[in-house]
C-alpha cells in the first residue's frame, strides 16, 4: 500500500512501513524505514538519508550516483519533476536542475519487501558518462550498535555465514568476476546488535542481478548507517549518449522485527511468491560423480535403470555427452551428441529413460568454449578479448562474447533446437569461468543476453526446468533465481560440509532451490566417510538429488536408498512450502499448516552435546503425532523441552515427522 502526503510517500508491507520525504533543496530522503506507520504519524518525520546519494555539495559519503558531463562537471543538483502511483508502485521523477538528465526513482511493495530501481536518461544532445550507478540507498534508524551479517567463502565452501560488528567506515562487498560470485553474494543484513533467530530487528538488502556487484555499508561519524548498491564494481563506465537510458536491477529490503529467522521467512516467502513457479521439484540422478568424463549409452542407460528403481523421477547427464568432449580441454562448444559414444544421436537413452517412468535433462554451458573446438575455429573472434593482450584461459577455456547480439543468438538457436527436438524437461546450466579481459561495455549486456536467452527458453518451453549453476554456488541470486527453478549450491557434496553451505543459503533464498545431492562414500572432494542415512538427511533439507555410482552400490545400499526416497516423497510439500527454522546449525525445522518435519544432525561427537533442540512456531494446545513411532507430543512440550538429539557418535542424524492431531 502507498500513501501520499504533500512531499512524501509512505509504503507499507504487512508489518513494516518505509517513508520518502522531499528535503527542502528538493533532494530525495529516507525519513523511516522499520515497524508500520500511519500516514499522520510519518508527517512528524524530518528529511533523512538521501535515497540515492550524489557527488556534490556538502555531502562526503558514498555516492550512488557519479555522473560527468561533457564539459568535465559532476554531481547532481535535485529538481523534483513529480510522481506516480499505481497499486503497489511509487515512481518518483526528478531531474538535475541544470543539466538536461532525468533520474527516475522506482518503488514496489510486494508481501513484506520493498523493491526499488533507478532509471537515469540523458535528453541532451551531448554523451554523459556514468561512473557510478547504483539501484538504491537505505538506511537505517539510530541504534545502540550495528552488526553485519553476510556470507563468504570459495569453491567448495561456499555461504559460510560471518556476523561481526559493523565498523566504524565503508565496507564493501563486491564481485567482479561478471558472477555473484563463490567468494561473497549480493546480499547483507544488519541488525540492532542484539538480535537472535527469533527476536531483535534486522534490515536485510538483495541485488537481484547475477554479473559483478557492488554494495557499500557506511557507518559514518556521527553513527549513521547506509548502504548504496548496484551492478558493476569500481572502475566501470557506462557512456549514455543522446536520448539513451540505463535501468539499474532491483536492489530489494526487508525490514524484520522478529529476528534473522523473520527475515529469511520474508525472504523466502518473496521467492515463492514473486519469483517461482510452484512446480514440484523432482527428485533427479546426476550422472557427474559416477561417470565424470568416461561414459557411454550402455553405461548411461544402465544408470538410469538403478536411478528409475530408487524412485528417481529425472534423470541428468552431465558433461562429455558432445562434440568431441573427452576431458576438460577439448570439444566445449560443439553441442552436438558425441557421434562415437552415441552413435544414433540422444534419441536411444531418452526413450530407455523415459520408459523407466523419468524424464530427461543434460548439462550445458553455453557461454563458453574451448580453443580445441570446432565453434572457436569457426568463430575465433566470438571470444572474449581485448586487442593486444593475451586471452586468458581458466579451466582449459574462454569465454564467448554474450554481450554480442549475434553471439546470444547463436547460443539460443542450439539451445531451443536441442529441447525441441529432443523434448528436454531439464537443463542444467553451468557457468566455470569468471571474466576476463573484458571492456566497460561488456559487463551489463552480457548478463543481460543471458537473462533473454532463458526467458525465451521459458517462454517457448514451459515445462523446461533449468538449475543454475557456476562451478556450484558461483551465481546465485535473486536475478537468476528468478529465471531458474534451483541452484546448484556446490560441487562439495561432503554431507558435514554441506550443513554449513546450506545453512548460509537458507539465510535468504528458499530450500526448495537448494540443489543437494547423495553421493558416495568416501566424498569425492573430502574423503570423509559418512553413513547413507546421514548424506540423505542432509540432501533430503533441499532439493533432493542423486549423483553416486549406483553400479557400486550394494544391494543394502540401494534398498535403503529406495526408502529414504520414498520418505522424502512423503514431506516433500513440508519442506519445500513449510517454513523454514534454523534450530541452531544442526537442525532445522520445516511447518506447513498441521504438519511438522524436523532434521537433526551430529556430523561429530562435539556438536550440539546433549541439550535437545526445541521446535518453534507450534500450537502450544496441540497434540503431535510422530509418523513412525505413533507418540503423541504436545505442542507446549516440544516448544519448551524439545527433542532429543540423535545419538552422540558421529555423522548420525534423525528426521521426525509430526502431524497435529
């Protein structure tokens, strides 16, 4: 809902209310952004932080916004030009009070989050140039201290959640490898100091754009903070000539009175509700960690057979299927079915698998190529490079130039061609590579083609799912997130590990499109042995998949496995619907209406010792049923005292499944 006042505008969510107030020079500013308003009550508020910082006059803290004209001068002195509202969006029109440029301030609630964008428009004559544009600024009340939580990490490791007081200075977060990124993602919150799972306020902020970012957190001097962020990092330009306009991704926040735990449930319910589709994920077979770069029809098809008897309902190959891919070195690019490992094209194994009762998906990776390929000898001049320096190859590759038109249209030609003919339910869609020798004018339009090339894939197929991934959690965020139905969170498959990754996750984005996979023992990455029971508890939190040899599996093992899947089919809708509870890092409790499923896990005899963990968000009045043991619970016990941990050995783990009586 948006409320208007004579210069100002009051959006509320359910629980939370955000004013914008006109400063006297006409400058847009944040009065308030936290618990809900009335419109009478925002009227006695003062001017506040700019929405958008500019360079000039007396202000010295970050500028979202740095703009140089032709004639070298900077900044931007505001001129209100008016506003619009409809339903749910604010748009606020301003310009500079010399300069023939227009800025114009996006806004729209949806559930408890706000969204906001900018776009900035040159109607001169002249070229101006952008040295910085962010989507947005926030900033937040006084409190008695500040703390930031984001989350870091590397391949293999990635979302590890870091919460540590907030400096008295700028701190950036930043990608700019044209990805989210392993090392850091485009999300942060900052709470009051004192905040818990389930109590304290938090402001959360998330950049819905997958190339390189950037997002500045200030605590200035006078204990004032801000924050201000978009796409592109230092160093970049955007040049507008006449008549030419850039639009900013949406940069969105959350404000939550009830702790870290409220947040992530507004996060999450933003997702499902705003971004995703509701289609059930199915329970996939990955080929990779069996197979690797050795494989075959006869291989292929007998894995399919040992996935379609675990209840598998689609069935993934992976790298090496085209062209001439025999390692990492050779063949990326040429998508066409391998002619001596399938010798009558992919059509053989997707009926062999599609008589087994599963559908079919394959890898891709569309943006880029090895040198050994037929497509760079056709096209060298498709990669990515800078005149008179060297192409940098990582992982045996380069990258094509997605920000060409004709590029983009190449790679959406083959893909569409292969669905079609083929009738691909699945792709998974990977990213290994971050940029390199790369110009001002790539970073955005690349990104931007990516976006295009999947919203047609949609658009044109819409039973295709697709999974998002970048050498594991590479390019997760809400850009991509919203184009894709999953992400694969990490190549580490190491179920302890796997915690800890899925935990920072779940911080912002919703399990059910957190891709995890069972795989073998010892892990692949780790060689940690853990129990089967243990590797599906921890996969069974997600999105569940499969990806170990299954020809290696003993008969035990698979019998096994079939149970767990069939359990899993059982509290799919709970845990993929439910809300989310992070009871500590090793539980974690999922609610839909009566029903009830919690995980609890010991990867080591050290954690959690002996307290039990205690459910959340139950009728205290209630009565619970355990599914497979037939005790009843009640609600106020559960909340209060809990229940017991698995045994202290480690990598056990349980999963208890309550309906209310």
């Amino acid at each position: 809902m948006i409320a208007v006042g004579d210069g100002l505008w009051l959006l509320s969510t359910p629980t939370s209310g955000y004013v914008v107030r006109l400063a006297g020079d006409a400058t847009p500013t944040c009065a308030h952004w936290g618990p809900a308003l009335t419109l009478d009550q925002a009227r006695d508020l003062p001017a506040g932080w700019p929405e958008l910082p500019v360079e000039g006059g007396a202000w010295f803290g970050v500028a979202g916004l740095q703009i140089r004209y032709g004639d070298a001068v900077r900044g931007v002195e505001w001129r209100h030009l008016g506003h619009a509202v409809e339903g749910d969006q604010l748009v606020l029109h301003m310009a500079d009070g010399h300069y023939p440029l227009e800025i114009t301030l996006h806004y729209r609630v949806r559930g408890e989050t706000i969204e906001r964008w900018t776009t900035v428009t040159n109607c001169g004559a002249e070229p101006v140039t952008l040295l910085r544009c962010d989507s947005a600024a926030w900033s937040l009340p006084h409190r008695d201290g500040y703390r930031l939580s984001h989350v870091s990490g590397d391949w293999g490791r990635e979302f590890q959640l870091r919460r540590t007081d907030l400096t008295m200075a700028e701190t950036v977060l930043t990608s700019r490898r044209g990805h989210s990124g392993h090392h850091a993602n485009p999300w942060l919150m900052v709470d009051d100091g004192h905040a818990t799972e389930e109590h304290g306020e938090v402001w959360s902020v998330a950049l819905a754009w997958s190339g390189s970012w950037r997002i500045t957190v200030e605590r200035d001097q006078h204990d004032r903070v801000g924050l201000s962020g978009g796409f592109g990092h230092e160093g970049l330009t955007w040049r507008l000539g006449a008549g030419e306009s850039v639009d900013t991704p949406v940069f969105a926040g959350v404000y939550s009175p009830a702790g870290f735990g409220g947040a992530s449930h507004r996060w999450h319910d933003y997702a499902r509700t705003f971004l995703l589709d509701d289609r059930t994920r199915p329970v996939v077979f990955n080929s990779w960690e069996a197979t690797e770069f050795d494989i075959s029809q006869e291989q292929q098809m007998a894995l399919a057979e040992r996935a379609a008897a675990l209840g598998v309902e689609l069935f993934v190959m992976d790298d090496a299927w085209f062209g001439g891919r025999t390692s990492d070195r050779v063949g990326l690019g040429d998508w066409w079915p391998n002619p001596d490992r399938f010798p009558e094209g992919l059509a053989p194994l997707i009926e062999h698998v599609r008589k087994l009762g599963m559908t079919f998906g394959l890898w891709v990776e569309p943006e880029s190529v090895n040198p050994d390929s037929e497509l760079y000898r056709t096209h060298p001049e498709w990669v990515l490079r800078q005149p008179n320096r060297r192409s940098t190859e990582v992982r045996n590759q380069l990258l094509l130039d997605f920000s060409r038109n004709e590029v983009a249209a190449w790679a959406h030609r083959w893909l569409d061609d292969l669905v079609r003919r083929h009738d691909i339910s699945f792709l998974k869609w990977d990213m290994n590579r971050p940029f390199t020798e790369a110009g001002d004018e790539v970073w955005v339009p690349f990104v931007r083609n990516v976006y295009a090339i999947i919203d047609q894939l949609r658009a044109d197929h819409p039973q295709l799912t697709i999974e998002g991934c970048a050498s594991g959690g590479g390019r997760a965020d809400l850009g991509m997130l919203a184009r894709t139905d999953q992400t694969w969170t990490s190549d580490n498959t190491d179920a302890a590990q796997r915690i800890a990754i899925q935990h920072g996750y779940s911080q912002l984005y919703p399990v059910r499109t957190m891709g995890a996979w069972v795989t073998d023992s010892p892990n692949a990455i780790t060689g940690r042995l853990t129990p089967l029971r243990f590797r599906f508890h921890v996969a069974m939190s997600g999105a569940l998949g499969i990806g170990g040899d299954l020809l290696r599996w003993t008969p035990q093992e698979l019998e096994e496995a079939t149970a767990l899947v069939e359990q899993y089919k059982r509290i799919r809708s709970v845990v993929h619907g439910g809300r989310l509870d992070r009871l500590g890092r090793w539980a974690v409790q999922y609610t839909l209406e009566d029903e009830v499923a919690v995980f609890l896990w010991r990867p080591t005899t050290l954690v959690g010792r002996d307290a039990p963990v205690r459910l959340r968000g139950l009728d205290p009045d209630g009565v619970y049923r355990d599914e497979d043991t037939g005790v009843l619970h009640h609600g106020a016990v559960l909340m209060s005292h809990g229940l017991p941990r698995p045994l202290p050995f480690d990598a056990l783990s349980d999963l208890r499944r309550l309906i209310r009586c």
